[in-house]
C-alpha cells in the first residue's frame, strides 16, 4: 500500500507542469441543480472511546463515584489506617442500579479520609466554582465532611465542609468552593469528622461552568467544539459500544436513563480491547446517558441519530446472537425509544422523558438498528425490526449497517440485501490510507438514485496506526477534503456523513486518529477536524454541478471541486482542493442567469507539509485564512495554494 502512495504522490507532483502557468477553466452551471442537499448532511459520531464520556465531555471529576467498577476501591485510596470494619463496602441489591455504598464506622471520633485520584487526575482551573456532592445516611449527630483540593505536590488548593444531617432515608449534601491553582493532574481528599457511623454514596465532584450551565453537565469546552461546526447530526451511542463484546455488556438505553443514581453501571468494551492500550479503570456510569444526549444534540441544532443494538454482539468478539424467538424485547426497546423521544407525556416513556425535565417531544427521525453487523443472521434479526417499525412508526427512517469495510464479498452481500429490502438508509464505513480517498472520490457518481440513501457512519484516512495523540496529519485530513468533494457532489443520494472517533484524551486513548484531542484541561480540534468544519459550516439547499471539460473535478491533475447553491443565504459555495505541490491558477466559469456580487469570502486551509499535524502546544498551526476578494463578472479567477481546501462563498442576486 505505501508503494501505491508514493507512485500517486510522485504522479500528483509531475502533474503540476501541466497547469502551471495555464489556467485551469471550470464551469458551473449554477442555474442547473443536479439534486437537492440534505439540511443535516454534516454531522458528528459520538462513541465512548479513548475517554470520550466518563474523563472526558461528562464533567464529573470523581472516578467510581459510587463503588460500582470491579473493583469497588479502584480510583480510591485511604488515608489513614484504622481498625478493620473501619470501612465497609456494603452490596444492597434493593438499590436499583446501585446497590453498592460505603459504610464508615467511628465510634473513637478519629479523623478518617480518602482519596480519589480522578480520570488520570483532576483538571482543576484556578477562579472556577466546584460542587462537591455525596448521598448519605444514617450519620451520627455532629458527623461531618471536609473536602480539600490537591495539587500535583500535595498542596490544598481549595477545601470546603459540609456538616451531616442525621435520618434513616438517603438524602443528598452539596458544597460548593472555588480553586485556588490550575492544575492538571488534582486529587480529591474526602475526610470524615466526628463519631459514630454514616453510609455515603455517589461522591462526586463537578465544575460549576458547565454547558450551559446545567448542574453536573457536560464539559463546556469540549461541546463548544462540536457547536462551532454546526453539525446536522449527532449519532449515539457508537460505534462498537452498541454491540458489546457479548450480549451482557451491551448498550442498553434504558439503564442510561431516569434518576442518575439509579442507572446501572457497565464495563467500557474498549476496557480490555487492546493489548497494547489497556485501560482497567474505563467504565460506562451514564451520567452521559439517552436523555442527555438527545439534550445536547437539541442544544447544538443537531438531530438525533440513535443506534441500538440488534440482537448481535460484537463478531469481531463473541459473535453471540439472540434466538428469532427472543428478539421481541430488542424490537420493543426500539419502540420504546421512539416514545421516549416523541412520544406524548401521557404515555410511560414520554412521561419519564417529561420528569426528567424535557415535556417537548425531541422530535426524533431516524433509528439504527445495528452497528457493523453483516451475514444472513443480521439481515433476518433486521428484517424483524423492519417489520414493526414500519407498521408502528412509518415516519421513523431506519438506518441499517453494510459491515465492516466498503467493498469485498461481506460489503456485496449486504449491499443487495439491504436494496432489494428497500432500507431507507445504508451505514457505509471506511478506514483507509489517503491514497484509497484519493481514488475514491467517485464511488458514488453511479449509484441508484432511486435506491436507498447512503450514510458515511464512520471514516477516517489513516496514514498510520497506531500513531499516537497529534498524529492526525495534514496528509489525511486533506485527502478527506478532496473525498467529500465526491460526497457533496453525490448529495442526492450520501445524505449523512460523520467523521469517527470523535474525541481522544492524550492520557486515556485506545484509537487513533481522532478528530478532537483532549487533555484534563484543553481541547484542539486537528486538521480533519478544521476539514469537517469547513464542510459543515458551508452547506447549501441543491447541488451545483462544476465541470472539467464535460467531467467532474474528481481527481485529474490531482485537482478536486463540489459546488452547491444554498437558496435560503442565496449564496454560491464552491469548494476546491488543490493536491499538488505547487499552485495552481483556476478559472471557475458561472453559467447562470443570475447576477453575482463581485465581493466574496476566501477561507483557505493550506500548508506545504503534508506530514504536519495540531498539538496542544500549537493548537492552530494549521488553521483557516479567511480574506474578502473582488471578482470579475461570472468568473471567478484566483490563484490556489499547494496542497489546499479553499472555500469560496459568492452571494447572488
């Protein structure tokens, strides 16, 4: 495969000479649209890899907040050492989800703590508020808790008190302090004051600056990216996680919803998946959970995408299956979300959707049923889902998977399958070199229009894996951005694409490369990800077809273009890669009968170092250069950088 790269590298940089000093002449046929776009083409996936949700955009700071993991003493430590029986794990399995607690007996008064290290420590950021918060029961009189913040040194760097009430019942105790330090890498003291015996449960930690500010919500840096590229979707929850290893571990959306306290506990797949990332301490609390991301896919304007599982864990793993004859209870979780979502607060699902504070429907269109599932046995499992959706809920779009890889013998058969079953929408996925989105550019100039639509689930050029946090380079990002020229220009029949994974934490990945690297305390998009903003910042209402002597701009001369014509901004958007190594001068022809203002926006991304990648340290070493520029008439003749994604948007009048 690297041979291939280098022959088309080699080929991309000879090919310059051809257009050098010639301008190269496009022309749009901007009155001719080749097809509608959907509103919701560019959207984002969400799967808990790499520390995605607990340690990564779910706030809390406090890792087994309740004693649930394995291990109910991994991320804790003592402080002092006491009498045994100073410090109970008790198991209640009266307690829905949570039956697990810690049980402290003091008849001496002593000073008792302990410690939680966190998820790979604490990111603590100095003037900020924190909440500290814990359940508990039972407290003698006079009993009570004193929390202290700790740098990397030791030092207390913030520290509250919160005095116990006494009473059989559990009830809850909040105090809230400011940080005196940033640091990266905190821990929480947590230490008991006072005689006699309490019970605590759910001790956590969350920042006060929050998104949107919602009490023990979510990190508001780490949204904030993924709001900025104004996304039409965010698909949930995965990705593999859907599957699960086996049957046991996999994503059931029920238990992620309804009282925080009370949703049951699961080991993360990616725990244990590779021998060279292993992550012992990664478990799925589902603080994240349905609720909260139908809530934050509101919030940023994007739909919904939920994916359930089908009956199929992972076959990569297990391969287990449930009997036909016990699918009933797959299909009827499906059903049941589709009331959770929209259905009225007088029914069960919608009511609990209402209490948890959400009365307004979300307004869901589309369900996944399974996640890179393949062979016979899925097609007979989907085709029972496909039944009773369709009987009960016609209006729900049903998205199905076409496997594992975009072409070979699985791909095919699912491919036939999936048409001849009418499915309304087909999940491809693709994990590739660049060289293989180079030439990939026109993979769906021929398919049916008449067929299902096509979702890009999963994707990513991969140079090499793999290859570490900062390693998501210019290389590949660029050849993404020549490839969803091919997609935008195929809009009428790709109608969802979503780059995967989405989040990494430099301390806690087990994949790569990923769009967005975070640390305990900073979050950087990379290159792909300034790609797939600029993408989904710049759609349109219909496709604009842009020719090259009667063909499309699809990779001669290493030269790329998609058009579209948004006709609500009114506003021509063309979109031009350049993968060559020096510049290139276009002429973009408008054929239209509608007058063109001469002012237009130039973003250009661009750097001569295809091996160049984001850090921490420079966050925006690649990053967009937007100008205002004047253009003639209806041509649009400019210089492009080497190696660039330009983006010129035009009003029209």
């Amino acid at each position: 495969m690297k041979k291939i790269e280098l022959l088309l590298a080699a080929m991309m940089v000879g090919s310059t000479s051809l257009f050098a000093q010639t301008p190269v002449s496009f022309k749009v046929d901007l009155d001719q649209s080749a097809g509608k776009m959907s509103q919701g083409m560019w959207g984002v996936f969400f799967e808990d890899i790499n520390m995605g949700a607990d340690g990564g955009i779910y706030a809390e700071l406090v890792k087994n907040r309740s004693f649930e993991f394995n291990e109910p003493w991994m991320g804790w430590k003592k402080l002092t050492k006491e009498p045994e029986g100073t410090f109970l794990i008790t198991n209640n399995s009266k307690r829905k989800g949570n039956p697990r607690s810690l049980k402290i007996h003091n008849p001496k008064g002593v000073q008792l703590g302990v410690q939680n290290e966190g998820f790979r420590g604490m990111g603590i950021k100095k003037g900020e508020q924190y909440e500290f918060s814990l359940l508990f029961k039972e407290a003698s009189s006079g009993m009570r808790i004193r929390v202290e913040l700790l740098n990397e040194e030791d030092k207390v760097i913030g520290s509250s008190e919160l005095t116990l009430a006494s009473g059989s019942d559990w009830q809850s105790g909040a105090s809230k302090f400011t940080a005196l330090e940033t640091v990266a890498k905190g821990k929480l003291n947590v230490w008991i004051e006072g005689a006699g015996d309490v019970e605590v449960d759910m001790i956590s930690l969350f920042p006060m600056d929050t998104w949107k500010n919602r009490p023990k919500g979510l990190r508001k840096d780490m949204v904030q990216l993924l709001a900025d590229m104004k996304p039409g979707f965010i698909r949930f929850p995965g990705g593999c996680i859907v599957e699960g290893r086996d049957l046991a571990s996999r994503f059931q959306w029920k238990k992620t919803v309804g009282p925080i306290e009370e949703r049951e506990l699961i080991i993360n797949r990616w725990n244990t998946e590779f021998k060279h990332r292993p992550a012992p301490d990664y478990f799925q609390t589902f603080g994240l959970g349905f609720y909260e991301y139908f809530l934050m896919a509101e919030d940023i304007g994007a739909k919904a995408v939920p994916i359930l599982n089908c009956g199929m864990a992972c076959q990569f793993n297990t391969a287990e299956l449930v009997p036909m004859d016990e699918l009933d209870t797959y299909v009827q979780d499906a059903l049941d979300l589709i009331e959770f979502a929209n259905g009225a607060v007088t029914t069960t699902w919608g009511k609990l959707r209402s209490d948890m504070g959400h009365p307004a429907p979300f307004n869901l269109e589309m369900l996944g049923v399974g996640n890179e599932n393949w062979g016979p046995q899925y097609i007979e499992r989907l085709a029972a889902f496909k039944k009773v959706l369709n009987e009960k809920h016609p209006e729900i779009a049903i998205i199905a998977s076409s496997g594992t890889d975009p072409d070979g013998e699985r791909f095919a058969y699912l491919d036939e399958q999936l048409r001849e079953m009418k499915i309304d929408i087909i999940d491809e996925h693709y994990y590739r070199p660049p060289s293989w989105f180079l030439s990939s550019v026109s993979r769906y100039d021929d398919y049916d229009r008449n067929g299902p639509k096509v979702f890009a689930g999963e994707y990513a050029s991969h140079t090499t894996r793999p290859n570490g946090p900062g390693r998501s380079t210019w290389e590949a990002a660029l050849s993404e951005a020549a490839f969803l020229t091919g997609l935008e220009r195929n809009a009428d029949v790709v109608q969802m694409a979503s780059y995967a994974p989405l989040f990494g934490h430099v301390d806690g990945w087990q994949w790569t490369p990923d769009l967005i690297w975070v640390d305990n305390l900073n979050a950087y998009g990379t290159p792909s990800y300034q790609v797939q903003k600029l993408y989904s910042t710049n759609t349109g209402t219909d496709i604009v077809p842009v020719k090259w002597n009667g063909a499309a701009v699809a990779g001669k001369d290493s030269l790329f273009a998609s058009s579209v014509y948004d006709s609500i901004t009114k506003e021509l958007i063309i979109k031009f890669v350049n993968y060559n190594s020096k510049p290139v001068q276009v002429n973009f022809d408008i054929n239209s009968k509608k007058k063109l203002k001469q002012n237009a926006m130039k973003t250009t991304l661009a750097n001569g170092d295809l091996s160049i990648s984001t850090s921490f340290e420079e966050p925006l070493k690649i990053q967009p250069k937007v100008e205002q520029v004047n253009y003639k008439g209806k041509k649009i003749a400019d210089t492009f950088a080497p190696y660039s994604l330009t983006v010129i948007k035009l009003a029209v009048q």
